[in-house]
C-alpha cells in the first residue's frame, strides 16, 4: 500500500521527526523536534495535525524531556516531567487524544517511579526512559491496529464504485497507519472497490485541498476536489453515495467535534438521504463529556482566514473575523460511529457504553 511510505511521525535513536504538514503538497520535509517547546509549536502551526497524529507526538515529547532530564533522582525526573505534560497540554484544547495520550505517559511513569527499586540514578534513568518510550510505542501500535480495525469494519459499511465525500484530513497524515476515515478507502484501493472520492477543500486551512488530495493522489486513489460550498451540489447530483469524516472528540451522546464544517456537512447528507458515517478510534471518545456542549472548541486567529494560503490579503483590513477550528456534530445527525471495536449505531449513548466496556 503506497500509504505506507508516509510517515508523520518517527522516533528514531532517540530523536523525534515529523513530516512538516505546513509545507504540503509543494514540499515534502521531515524536520526535527528537538525539545518540549519545539512539539508543543509543531502542534500549535499544525506542522503535525489529527488527534491520534497529535496524541502520539505528545507521547514521543514526553520522551524527549526524559531523555533531556538533569533530575539526579526521581522525584525530581517526575516534577521536571509534569512540567513537560503541562506544556504540551496546552498547544491544543479540542483533540482528546491529546490528553489521552499524556495521561497514559503520566501513569506509565508513575508505576516506573514506584517499582523504581535500588541501583544507581544512571541505571534507575536508563530504566525510565525505556519504560516510556515503550509506552510511546505501544501508542503507535494500538493506533495502527485500530486504523486497521476501522478500516475493515467501514469498507463492510460500503459497496465497490460508491462515491463518497470526506471532510478535512483523515488518512495517514493524521494517524498511526493508514488513518481513520480515509481507513476503508485505502483498503478498498487495495481490493478493487473503485471508490470515487470527493474531498472538500476544508476552509480556511485547507486541509482537504492541501493534504487528502495529495495523500489520496500519491496512492493511486480516484480523487476529486471540490470547493466546501459545493457539497450540496454534489450530492443533489447524485455523486455523493455516503459521507466519511473523522472526529477529534466525542461525547458519550454520540456528539462529535470535528474540523469546522462537517456539521454543515452532515446536515446535508440527512437532507439527501444519505449515510453519514464517523471514524472514531476509542482513544478519541471522552465519556467525561456528557454532550457535545461539554467540549471545548478551540478559536483560532482570524489571519488563517484573511491570509493564510494567498498571495496576498484577501479580506479589508479591520473586518472582524471569528475562526472556531472545530463545530460539533449532534449524533441525530450521525447515521454509524465506526470504532475499532465496532459500528455503533442509534441509540448511541448505550452503543458507545457498551464499546468502551468492552475489551
């Protein structure tokens, strides 16, 4: 699978690198994190983006501030990490995967510190930080599984020749393996399904354009691009057969915040008839949050929709602008939330309950 070759995301002899998905499609760099503050940037700009994505770099910038400690014990390696967590934090407020992510590294820690034992701080050091890097690893690998889970289980939800219309990015830029929503049409590259895919350019950030076109292309994929106000128009002609998109945060109503725009977008594809299915790893459900009014959504500066990707300004100076990166889609609005441990359906609150249960 062609997908394969992109990796946004590597730890490697100690360093961390990412592909630089500011710099998409014109240029293809990997660059190097070398420190707390540079993950909590890459983050914040979106050179690293989607909440598995974003969850696993934070696991691999925790890394980085063991591996950088000058703690001579461990109560004082534990202060200079919780630090660390703090920072990462809050680059971004809306991917749960996020939180997730660092909790895991936060607990995993506290049971190194506690079985700790004797021996010298250099071998005691050693020890900690190979326990979390192998938690940043078991990270990676339950994300790729549960990419590939999703996958199998959303190309049972379609049928070979569909058209289907995706939102954003979800594919291998913004997950561990082959991504989320974008899971079943690679799988379905792969056997032949011939899906006819519609990506939304995604404003004002343009991942769509920018990103799930390019990846999709680079993987022999049949893609279209269309403008976000063209939705409508595609699925009034009969192109649009069902609607993929990913989520950043779900609530345990079936509420979920995804990049501006799919809420528009799902509203839609109630309107046409037409299924609307979100991919939702279970490391993105936060059973914290009652409702979809439970989750923060994080405003972004208004220059990403003035002047972020023109030549020049595109908008008169002064105007007022407001550029909410995330909108909440209602689970009445939701036809399936495809997790890696199954397709949950109406009445979500139970299904969803009964997933995170179970396994």
């Amino acid at each position: 699978m062609k997908t394969s070759a992109i990796r946004p995301i590597a730890f490697e002899g100690g360093r961390l690198f990412v592909l630089d998905q500011t710099l998409l499609p014109g240029e293809e760099r990997h660059i190097e994190l070398k420190s707390v503050e540079d993950v909590r940037e890459a983050i914040r700009s979106l050179r690293v983006r989607g909440a598995p994505a974003i969850g696993l770099a934070a696991a691999y910038g925790v890394c980085l501030a063991a591996r950088a400690s000058r703690a001579r014990d461990v109560e004082g390696f534990c202060r200079e990490l919780s630090e660390a967590r703090e920072r990462l934090a809050g680059s971004r407020p809306t991917a749960v995967n996020l939180f997730q992510a660092l909790g895991r590294m936060v607990a995993r820690l506290s049971r190194l510190a506690e079985g700790a034992g004797g021996g010298g701080w250099a071998d005691m050091f050693e020890r900690l930080n190979e326990g979390l890097l192998l938690e940043a690893e078991s990270i990676r690998a339950e994300g790729e599984a549960a990419c590939l889970a999703m996958g199998e289980l959303g190309l049972g939800l379609l049928k070979p020749g569909m058209g289907l219309l995706t939102h954003c990015n979800a594919g291998a830029l913004a997950a561990p393996g082959i991504g989320t929503a974008l899971a079943p049409v690679y799988l379905g590259q792969e056997r032949g399904y011939g899906f006819r895919v519609f990506a939304d350019e995604t404003r004002p950030l343009l991942q769509g354009a920018r990103l799930t076109a390019w990846e999709l292309m680079r993987a022999g994929v049949d893609v279209t691009l269309i403008c976000d106000g063209m939705a409508a128009a595609a699925m009034r002609e009969g192109l649009v057969d069902a609607v993929l998109t990913g989520c950043d945060r779900l609530a345990r109503n079936g509420d979920g915040a995804n990049k501006i725009g799919t809420a528009g977008l799902a509203a839609l594809a109630k309107a046409y008839g037409l299924p609307f299915y979100m991919f939702v790893p279970t490391s993105t459900i936060d059973m914290a949050a009652a409702t979809g009014g439970d989750i923060p959504i994080e405003l972004r500066d208004g220059g990403e929709i003035c002047e972020l990707w023109y030549g020049r300004r595109m908008a008169p100076e002064g105007v007022k602008t407001w550029n909410p990166a995330f909108d909440v889609t209602e689970h009445g609005l939701i036809t399936a939330i495809v997790t890696e441990k199954g397709v949950a359906r109406p009445p979500f609150d139970r299904g969803i309950a009964e997933l995170m249960g179970a396994g």
